[in-house]
C-alpha cells in the first residue's frame, strides 16, 4: 500500500514545554486512520505539522511523498483540512464562506457543494456570527469536503454536531473512503474511532504508544456500570466476576469498572431483583487515566 502520511521521528517542542516526540507514523491510501489522544496529548500539534502550519524542531514528515517543509503548497492542493477550532469572516454568511474556499481551489462541482449543504442540514444565508457552535462546524465541513480531496485532515470533526448530523459525517468519510480517498481525523472519542475507523494511532504526553487495528481500542474501553437493586447484594459476588473492578456499594446500588464483556455482569444481576441498569463508556482520557495513571505535573497547552 502507498503511505499517504509517513513521519519519521517527527517531533516539534515549544521551549521547554513538551509538544511531540520521535513520532513514527504511516497512514496508508484509501483507509480512514484515527488519530487519538486524551486532550494535550499532542494531536493538533502533529496535524499542524503534517500541514506546515508549524515547522518540526527535528524530525521529517511527508504528505503523499513530498516533504511538508519542502512543498507545502503542492500538498495543500490535494488536501481538505478541518481545524480543531474554525473560525471565519463573521460578516459573510455560509454560503459567500463556502464560496470564499471553492473560488480558492479554482471552482468546485456545484452539484456536489449543493448535496453537502442539504446533506449536513446547513442554512448558507445566514451570517458566520450567528451561527451555533454546531452550525459552524458543518460550514468547515462542507468546505474541507467539497474539492473532493485525496486526503482529508479533520482535527475533532464531530465537535459540536448533532448525532443525526454525526451519522451523516461518518457516512460521507465511508463514501470518501470508497472513491479511494485517505482520511486522516482526530478524537478524544473511542466510540468515534471505532464506528469510523480502519485503523489508530494512540499518542499520549506527545508520544506515540499504539498503532493497532481498531478493533484493538476494545481491549483499552472499560465501562462504568451502575446496578440498582431492590434490597441488599453482596458486593463480593460481582467483585470475583471476570473483567470487574473497583466495585462500591452504596446501599442498595453497586457501582463498578468492566473491561471486556458485560455478558457476565448481566448474568449475576439477573439473579437479583433488578431496579435499574445505566452503562457508560468512558472518555479516551479517562480510560487513559486508568491504564496509564496520571502524570505528574500539567500537560502544556501547546501539546494539543
């Protein structure tokens, strides 16, 4: 397969603040690659790079083959990029914006820009100030997708959106994917990653830590659960199941950490007379947390 991206001990410090390090990456033609990290992690440090927005201190990253210090408006040409924050000319409204960057890339296919918009459910007469948060990250959406590029670099895509408008992000990628283009995008989100991604590169305090397939991240998830029965269980019980951790009784609720299948857990509380279920699937950062433990000190800002 070509590698689309490839870094080469890619590693970019801010003084004495950490940014990345000795960061060894390909991403390969036509699959969608997740890049993801708890925040401060080094992601949008590394997307920066890979675009020349920032110069590497040492190190060597290439976009399709060409050094990103030597030519990056040749990349450029054939890139889409969504930034992490997306911000534009208040005065112009969504459609003179989409315009702006179409006019930009020497036209676009109408037809296609048009489908977008419905798609993402844009209104394009109003003015960039008065849109949501959500709002504009569908107007950096559309204008990162509408030259049809061979690579797109999406910096925390879904940040903002509807689920419904998600559902539709993750089926114009898969659409993207199919014409043989490469999709490069950002997450704190393990369920993001595993609903979009082929493959992921986990960074974590500027280092690379896991290049696996994405089926790996669930042996990283671990769920939060939280069980409410009718009378009193015994804790003991549920703490000698497989995968079940850190169990804590509080009156008649149980609350515990399950890594891997839920299957057991399910089977022992349906033996009790059960009031309640909640589950919940927790950040990149706090699985993070969990399998790593904090570490000492603050992350610079600049290591996003």
């Amino acid at each position: 397969m070509v590698a689309i991206i490839k870094t080469e001990k890619l590693t970019k410090s801010y003084g004495s603040h950490r940014g990345i390090v000795d960061v060894d990456l390909a991403v390969e033609q036509g699959e969608v690659f997740g890049f993801l990290g708890p925040n401060g992690a080094g992601k949008t440090t590394t997307i920066r790079v890979l675009l020349d927005l920032i110069r590497p201190t040492n190190g060597k990253a290439y976009v399709f083959g060409i050094d990103t210090t030597v030519d990056p408006v040749a990349i450029h040409r054939r890139v889409g990029y969504l930034p992490g924050e997306f911000t534009l000319y208040d005065r112009l409204t969504g459609g003179e914006t989409l315009e702006y960057f179409a006019n930009l890339r020497g036209g676009v296919d109408p037809a296609y820009q048009a489908s977008l918009v419905e798609r993402f459910d844009l209104d394009p007469s109003r003015k960039f100030k008065e849109y949501s948060k959500g709002n504009k990250q569908k107007v950096g959406l559309v204008a990162a997708l509408q030259h049809k590029p061979e690579l797109l670099v999406l910096d925390e895509p879904t940040a903002g959106l509807d689920p419904l408008v998600q559902e539709t992000f993750f089926a114009v990628v898969r659409e993207a994917v199919g014409e043989g283009r490469t999709v490069f995008l950002s997450s704190h989100v393990l369920s993001e990653a595993e609903k979009a991604c082929d493959r992921v590169g986990i960074i974590r305090d500027g280092r690379l830590v896991m290049v696996d397939r994405v089926d790996a991240l669930r042996d990283l998830a671990a769920h939060q659960v939280e069980l409410r029965f009718t009378g009193l269980v015994p804790a003991d019980e549920f703490g000698a199941l497989p995968g079940v951790s850190d169990v804590v009784a509080e009156d008649h609720v149980l609350r515990m950490h399950v890594a891997g299948s839920i299957d057991p857990v399910i089977k022992a509380a349906a033996r009790f007379e059960l009031a309640d279920f909640v589950s919940r699937e927790p950040s990149l950062e706090e699985t993070f947390l969990a399998q790593y433990g904090r570490e000492s000190g603050e992350v610079a800002d600049h290591g996003r």
